[in-house]
C-alpha cells in the first residue's frame, strides 16, 4: 500500500509550496521536473497547489528530477530501508 505524507503526518500544502520552492530556486519549469520524474505537468501541478496528496514514492521522483534529498522538501522525514534517495 502506499504511503500518502498527511498519512506520516506532513501537510499536502506546506509539502507543495516546498516543492515550488525548491523547483523555482533551481530555476525548473514544471514542464522540465514533470518529464524527468515521469509524471504529468497536471499532476505536478496538482501536488505544488496542495490539491492532490502526493504519495512517498512520487515525491522520492519528484526530489530526484529535481536533484535534491527529500528531506531537504520534508524536513525529518525518513526513507524506507535501502531507498536511495538519488539513485536511479
């Protein structure tokens, strides 16, 4: 089953707006972060605007494409044993 952030206690909003953040202060377009990590500029959207929850391994996707730990997105926040935050 996956693991949605609100279900590990981390609100869908504030993990948006981090995302937001952390995209723009690396100077990607949703169109660019969306293609590398494989998923929908609508969806994307969706997560960055709070809409959607955004499940574990999207955001793991998500921080990958756009070259940051998803810790650095969700201060605390733990990964499952043997994820590889960067790895392929």
């Amino acid at each position: 089953m996956r693991k949605h952030l609100p279900e590990l206690g981390y609100e869908r909003s504030q993990v948006g707006q981090a995302i937001r953040q952390t995209r723009l202060a690396k100077d990607l377009t949703q169109a660019e972060v969306a293609w590398a990590a494989g998923i929908t500029q609508a969806a994307l959207s969706n997560y960055e605007n709070g809409k959607r929850d955004i499940p574990l391994p999207a955001l793991i996707t998500i921080c990958r494409a756009m070259g940051t730990y998803p810790a650095a997105i969700v201060p605390g926040l733990t990964l499952p044993p043997g994820e590889d935050a960067l790895g392929g």
